[in-house]
C-alpha cells in the first residue's frame, strides 16, 4: 500500500469514527431527543413551506429563501395547469414517461431521492428548475405520505 493510500484510508476512518463520536441532538437535560416523527400533518406543512427545508439549485451553494423553495410555489394549484407538475397520487404512482426517460413510476424511495439529488426513477436528472433538498427520513415520507394518501387536498 502506497503512503498516499494509507493517509486516504486513514481520513475515510477519521470521517467516519467522527461521524460515529459526534453527538446526536441533545435537549436542555442532555438526553437524545427522539428522532422527530412523520405524518401527513408534517407532509402538508413542508409542502406549503411552514415547515422549511433546506433547498439548493444544482450547482449553487446558496441556500434558497424559504419563501422560495417550498414546493406549493411551483407544484400548488395555482401551477395546476402546468403540464408535468402536478404531484398527487395519479402522477407520481402513474406509470408515465418522464423526462423522456423510459415509463417509470415512483417509490417513497424514489421520490426521496428526486427530492434529494434530481435523479428520478429511470435515473434521468431532473431540470436545475427543480431544486435539491436537504430532507431527513421522517421529512421525506411525511411529504410522501401527503402527497399520495389520496386526498389531494393540495391540488385544490
Ligand atoms: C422553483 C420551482 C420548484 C420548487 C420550489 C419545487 N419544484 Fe419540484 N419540480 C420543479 C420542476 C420545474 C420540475 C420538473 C423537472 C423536470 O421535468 O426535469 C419538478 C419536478 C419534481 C418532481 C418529479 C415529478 C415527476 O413526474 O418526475 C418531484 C417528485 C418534485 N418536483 C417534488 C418537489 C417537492 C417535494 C418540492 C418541495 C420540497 C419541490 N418539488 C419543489 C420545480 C420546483
């Protein structure tokens, strides 16, 4: 093994037992808070961006203003009309062709990551229009189990 390889695979440890080390969220008394829960309730307040989620252009390390990146600006009923941007369950559980990729449907796996990263189901990037979040396990099916439980309130 050379030197430099040794030096990469000691910082990958470093990283990693660091990552391990650090702290998990503590309150007032120094317990662990419980992992915050998910629920529809959640799903909608992200939605309408009560909620906010860290979001970013591709390519930009700017975060995005609230006010900006919550979803209902571009996926909320006044969008209705525009093609493809409708998120209910009939669009994201539809096996469609998207982005001229081959027909692909969405999982809560799959949604999580087109949320997180732009890459959809058939691994086609989505447009920069649609930012990147930073969104946690609980986030990301609180805003899945929204949009896809079927009462559609957000398209209204
Ligand atoms: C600034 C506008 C904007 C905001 C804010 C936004 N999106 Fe998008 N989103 C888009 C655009 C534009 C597309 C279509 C991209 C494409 O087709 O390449 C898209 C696509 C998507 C898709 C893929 C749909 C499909 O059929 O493949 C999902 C899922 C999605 N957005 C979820 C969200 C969620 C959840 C939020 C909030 C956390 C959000 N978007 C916020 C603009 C936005």
């Amino acid at each position: 093994m050379t030197m430099r390889m040794r030096a990469m695979r000691a910082s990958v440890l470093a990283v990693v037992l660091g990552g391990m080390a650090a702290p998990g969220p503590a309150g007032t008394d120094g317990q662990q808070k419980p992992p915050s829960a998910w629920s529809r309730e959640r799903g909608e307040a992200i939605f309408f961006g009560r909620e906010p989620l860290i979001g970013r252009l591709e390519g930009d390390n700017a975060v995005i203003p609230a006010e900006l990146s919550r979803c209902a600006n571009c996926h909320g009923s006044s969008t209705k009309g525009q093609a493809g941007l409708r998120l209910d369950r009939s669009t994201l559980l539809g096996l469609k062709k998207r982005r001229g990729g081959p027909p692909s449907a969405y999982t809560r796996d799959a949604f999580c990551r087109l949320v997180g990263t732009g890459v959809d189901p058939a691994f086609v990037i989505a447009a920069r229009e649609m930012p990147r979040y930073a969104l946690d396990e609980a986030q990301c099916s609180s805003l899945w189990t929204y949009l896809t439980d079927g009462s559609e309130s957000h398209a209204r």
